[in-house]
C-alpha cells in the first residue's frame, strides 16, 4: 500500500489522511481542517525512532543534520527523517540513509497550528525541528545568542555541543569540467548568488557593476539565479543543478552571495567567502545569524550590506587571493 500512495498522485495523499482504519474495520473520518502534514507523516513514521520531518530550506537542514548525529547518541535512539525531495542530498552529505521522501511536504497550505503535539522529539512521535513551529519558539530565540543554539535548545542538547561536518561534498561532474576548462579553470571563477529563497533579493545595480568589475579583471563570472529577472546581465548562467552549485561553490576562486542558507553550507567549507546580510535583517538579526559566530570561525567576510564594502576593494581582496 505505501508502495502504490508513493507512486500516486497528490491527491491520493490528500484523500488517505481524510480517513482512518479503526480495529473495528470501519473508517473513521477526520474533520478536513486536522488533514493536515502532521496527519500524513504519522503514516510514514518509524514507531522505534526519533522521526524528524525537514521541509524547509537549507540553512536550518544543515543545522539539523549538524546536530542529528549526537542527538541520536546522546538520547541513544535512532533517527528516521521525512523529506522533500531536495533534502536528499543533504542526508547524502551527512550519511544518513534512513528517510523517506514525500513530495506533499512541500505544500505550505497543509501546515498546521497543531503540528507539535510535544515539544521535544519523543520515540515515534513526527517531530518538526524548526524553531518557528513551535510554541515555545519565542523563548527559544530569546534566550538563544545565535541560530543554531536554538537548535541545540530544541533537541535538549549542551549549547557547546560541537557541529558535525559533512562528510561527504558534491563532486565536479564531467558537464561542469568541461564549462569550467572554457572559462579558463576553476580558480579563474567567481560565483554570484545575488537571491534567496525567501524571495528576498539585493540590489541587483550593485551586483550588476560587480559583476563587470570583476570581469574587467579577467575573471569570469557565474550567476546563479533562480528567478531569471535577477540575472545579472553579462555574466554566465550555467543552469546548474544544486550538486553542481555545491561543487562549483566549494572550489572556485571566490563566493559573493547575499546571506542565505547556501552559505551555511560554503563557510563550513571553504574559504573566500564574501557574504552581505539580507536586507530583511536588523541589527540584531544580522548578529543572531552571524556566521562566523554561529560557527565559531572567523575565516568568512561578513558585511552588512553593500555599503559597507566599496566594490573595488572586494574586487581587490579577490584578486589578492592567495593558496587556493
């Protein structure tokens, strides 16, 4: 049966948790408004693990699976994760390959006020481990002075619980080598990220004259988009799946990139990396997802805004790159 609804439409998904089969081999119908993800993810739930359902973006994924490692070994149980399908990669990232991916959770109708019956993940229970779910998520980012202590809180773990690594990264496949030798090698690349997925995007003027600052130094510049009315004019856009942008991103002579949950990812990984703040972040929001604090590194070049880095000084610090 979980063979077939998985094969099936979405609204097959839809009609199977409208219904319940009782041990007296009647249906019991729910009220359409409790039709909801929590509802379909109990059907998928291993009953001998800690289920964690992660249907957000990667930023608060990456934090997760930094932590899920020693959430299981701290409580001694193991995990069980429901995803969508561009959270596979990640569990591929951090060796985890007990999940099951559902492509409903990526409709954000089907969220629920309710959704959290326990605070805390519990065996066999559907936990959501994003803090804004929660009841209690005001206390948790109050009492928080970074964003990932507020997961370390959420999983009731020590606040100096270390943040595990990936342990293993994108490979360059052989499309993207051959794009790469035309552009005159990896380390003659400088990749853009100028958006996030919170439809929130920077000044797309000062990317613009970025971007031909950079290639007046004979560098080639990648812009990677996903709406195409911020492309960034002139610069190449390689169409690049989310493992290309990893493994181009992780090796390439420099990353500017607003500040989104892509550079979660990067500054545990690499250096050069030069991040602006969202222009939705106050001053203390930028402190709370501060990368360099929430990772306690100081290898990432963190500015609050395009203001505070004259072009031609960024052009310079990248030029001035040294080992790569």
């Amino acid at each position: 049966m979980k063979d077939f609804v998985n094969r099936g439409s979405y609204y097959w998904a839809q009609f199977l948790c409208l219904f319940r089969f009782t041990q007296k081999g009647k249906y019991h119908f729910w009220e359409k408004r409790k039709c909801k993800i929590a509802q379909w993810c109990m059907l998928w739930a291993d009953k001998n693990a800690y289920n964690l359902v992660l249907r957000d973006g990667f930023g608060d994924s990456f934090f997760i699976l930094s932590l899920a490692h020693e959430l299981a070994k701290v409580n001694h149980v193991k995990l069980f994760f429901l995803v969508k399908p561009s959270q596979v990669l990640l569990l591929k990232m951090f060796g985890f390959n007990n999940y099951k991916v559902l492509k409903m959770l990526n409709a954000k109708d089907l969220m629920t006020h309710t959704i959290n019956q326990a605070p805390y993940p519990t065996q066999g229970n559907v936990f959501f481990p994003q803090p804004r779910y929660h009841w209690q998520t005001e206390g948790l980012m109050s009492e928080s002075k970074c964003f990932v202590d507020v997961f370390r809180r959420l999983f009731r773990l020590p606040l100096k619980t270390p943040l595990a690594s990936p342990c293993w990264w994108p490979d360059i496949n052989n499309k993207l080598s051959k794009k790469i030798k035309k552009a005159g090698g990896i380390n003659n690349i400088v990749l853009l990220t100028p958006e996030t997925n919170l439809s929130i995007t920077a000044n797309l003027m000062w990317w613009k004259k970025l971007a031909e600052s950079l290639q007046n130094r004979g560098y080639f510049v990648v812009c990677n988009v996903c709406k195409g009315a911020n492309k960034i004019a002139g610069t190449a856009d390689w169409n690049l799946s989310v493992e290309e942008l990893l493994a181009l991103g992780a090796r390439c002579r420099a990353v500017v990139s607003i500040r989104s949950g892509l550079c979660d990812l990067f500054a545990r990984k690499r250096k050069n990396l030069f991040v602006l703040d969202a222009p939705f972040h106050s001053a203390t929001e930028k402190k709370f997802f501060n990368l360099n604090f929430n990772f306690n590194i100081k290898e990432v070049n963190e500015y609050s805004d395009e203001k505070q880095i004259p072009i031609e000084t960024l052009v310079d610090k990248i030029a001035n790159i040294k080992n790569l």
